[in-house]
C-alpha cells in the first residue's frame, strides 16, 4: 500500500512460534535417533551373519565350531580369497560358506588351489552359478524337500549319523567314484568327490545341519563333525564383498582395467540371477497391478460439470469464519486491507468513480474529498493509510471506515 512501511507479512512465523510448532516433531526424531543408537550398540556385540561360527544367532554355527574345538580340530574363519587358499593343505578342511557369491575369477583361484592340496573342501549349497567350477561333472538340479532323510548310501560318517535333515539343492553326476548319499526325488543332496591323492570335495545341498538350533536334531550333529572333523585344520571360508579379490579378474588385474577375456566380476554374475525367480514374479506382478490401481484412481479430463453444493453456507457464516482465521493468524494487515478495499468499491459509484479506478489514489481521494464537509477526517489515512498496530486500531479503522461511508452517502 501507498504509504505503508515496509514490514514483515503477518504470515510470517516468529521463532517462538516455529518453535512452539516443531519442538514435537523434534523430539519424536531425536527418540527415534536414541532408540535407534541403543539398539544398535546392545546388538552389535555378538551377531554376526549366517553359517558364522563365532555366532550364537539360530542361524550361526558356533555350535558345531565349539564341538569341533573339542574334539582337537583347530577352527580358523577367514574372509579373503588370500587366506583361504593360503590355508588350504593335506591337513585341512577348507569349508566355503558362500560359493555362490564368489566371482568367476575368485571360483577358478580357488579351484585351483584346493584341487592340488590334498586337502577336504565342502561347499554349502553351490548353486548352477558355481557348481560347475568348484565341482567340475557335477550339475546342481532344482531344490527338493527339506526334511529327514535316511542316507542310502555306504559312507561310513553317513552311515554312522542316521537320519539327517537335508533337502535344498540336489546334484547330479557322472562320476564312476562319487559317493551319492542323502537322494531326495532321485537325487543325491550330500555328495563326495573323490580327488586326487587323498582329498575329497563335499557338497551340501542344504546348510541346514550347521545351524545352532538345528545341530540337536536327528543326526546332524554326527555328520556334521565327522564331515568338517576328518582333518586336525578347519577353515572357514565368509565370503566378503570388500576382499579386494572380488574385483580382480586374470593375472590380478582389476576388471574395467584390461582384465582379459575370461574375469568377470559378482556385479557381472548378476544381482537378479541371486533372487530367486518366484520373487521376480511376485514383483512384476506388484508393478502391473500399481498400474492398473494408477489408471483406476487417476484423474479422467474432460469438461468442467458444476457440482451442487453439499448445504449452503450463509454470508455471514463465511465472513465470521475468515475473521476467526485473520484473528488466529493475527492478520491484521490482511485484514484492513480487505476493509479498505471493500469501502473504496463502495465509495467508487457513490463519487462518479468507475470500478476499475476505486483502488487508484490519483482518481479515488480527490473525488471523495470533494464529497466531504470541512472536517478533520483523513481519507488518505483511512482508504491507504498503513496496517494498523494492533487490534484495537483495527477496530477504530472499522468504525471510522464506516462513519466515512455514511458521510458520503448523506453528502
């Protein structure tokens, strides 16, 4: 407005009014925060990430790694291609964890190394990704029934367990000398390969036997030590994605970097090929109903239809209504200005003043000056004057916009 000071807008939010509005929401997050802190510290002392031996989590294998401890068998974890093939020996059990995480490259380091030691290597559940790498003639089948199966089979440590629970990952071989034991629907889910000299790989189709809360049961115990037991050295083999060679393709080099024509890297094995298929599925099938629901509930374009309105409000119902909401917001300025425009639209045709120039000052004041008696009335403080200070100025501007419009009228 003409005249007015320029000051911040009523709208504008005090600190004290910012704060009084968040410190809830502030609050709320910073226990969010706390709480989430606190868990983490009393969790993060003992838990570790499945088939660990130094986790006493339902799904670590601590316990079998202290049953072994007994009986003399020395239990080592390492998590890098490295050490794991440096381990590897006549008198050592070299137990892969993860072989369906391990890259080309680090699967073919480590066949390498294992197939001239001598040594026992069991693989927990490798999948086709693997297989055929670590366990050259074998293919993996679909996954069976998980439950207690008989061994079928002449292997004294099989023989000696019973019943075990396996299931999982079923393989098939044409190997005159492979030891099938365990068959689920036709199909071994305990092998052993019989390697050069007198090492052995062991393939499990299920880690099931190695967990903590299933170890107890039937005879997974028993061959469980008597398959990681054979030899007087376990190592166990985590996987980790920061082993520096899980991005190393041949001779070392990393991949992107001239890695020759054979590495590959765990991206280039595929993240999709590690979810299983029905999951896949089940996803698509989220998306394409996300876009039936979007094409359902969207908004259909045409032309504008005029809607009858619930009830009808009155006037002075809407006046009351944005007064409490001005009061609320201590508009003040907003206020008086909806005042001072409504009488200027007023005052226009009663002083031969068109409409569109009732909120000129230039066309407006010199035709209601002319309308007024000699007074002391300011029309130029009270069309255009500045927003009022506080609520009783409101009022006074109310009733002396008023008390003009009346003098106006009788001139």
């Amino acid at each position: 407005m003409p005249g007015s000071p320029l000051s911040t807008t009523s709208v504008s939010r005090t600190p004290g009014q910012v704060w009084r509005r968040t410190r809830g929401l502030l609050l709320a997050a910073l226990l969010l925060v706390a709480a989430g802190i606190t868990y983490a510290a009393v969790g993060s002392g003992g838990e570790h990430g499945r088939l660990d031996p130094r986790s006493p989590d339902p799904y670590g294998s601590r316990a079998v790694a202290e049953l072994l401890k007994d009986r003399g068998v020395t239990v080592d974890v390492v998590t890098t291609l490295g050490e794991a093939t440096d381990a590897a020996g006549p008198d050592t059990t070299l137990l892969v964890a993860g072989p369906n995480v391990l890259t080309d490259y680090q699967r073919h380091v480590l066949r390498g190394a294992v197939g001239d030691a001598s040594g026992r290597t069991v693989l927990v559940a490798p999948g086709r990704v693997s297989v055929g790498t670590l366990a050259p003639g074998v293919s993996a089948e679909l996954p069976g029934r998980a439950g207690p199966h008989p061994p079928r089979c002449d292997l004294p440590a099989a023989r000696s367990a019973g019943t075990v629970e396996t299931g999982g990952l079923r393989y098939r071989t044409d190997a005159r000398d492979a030891v099938s034991c365990y068959p689920v629907d036709g199909y071994p889910t305990y092998l052993v390969l019989p390697e050069h000299a007198s090492g052995d790989t062991v393939l499990l189709g299920s880690p099931d036997l190695l967990y903590n809360d299933r170890l107890d049961q039937q005879g997974n115990a028993s061959l469980a030590l008597q398959t990681l037991g054979s030899r007087p050295h376990l190592v166990w083999y985590l996987p980790s994605l920061t082993d520096p060679s899980a991005t190393a393709g041949p001779g070392g080099q990393e991949n992107g970097e001239g890695g020759g024509d054979g590495g590959t890297t765990a991206g280039e094995s595929g993240f999709v090929d590690l979810i299983p298929s029905g999951w896949l599925w089940g996803t698509l099938q989220l998306a394409f109903a996300a876009v039936l629901a979007a094409i359902w509930r969207a908004r259909r374009l045409g032309p504008l239809v005029t809607e009858r309105l619930p009830v009808a409000v009155r006037a002075s119902e809407s006046t009351e209504g944005r007064a409490r909401l001005y009061r609320k917001a201590n508009a003040r300025d907003r206020a008086a200005a909806t005042l001072r425009s409504a009488t200027r639209n007023r005052l226009a045709p009663l002083v031969g003043v068109s409409p569109r120039d009732a909120q000129s000052p230039g066309a407006l004041l010199p035709a209601v000056s002319a309308r007024l008696d000699a007074s002391d009335t300011d029309a130029v403080a009270l069309l255009f004057g500045p927003a009022p200070a506080d609520d009783a100025a409101l009022v006074l501007l109310t009733d002396q916009l008023d008390a003009l419009e009346r003098e106006v009228r009788t001139s």
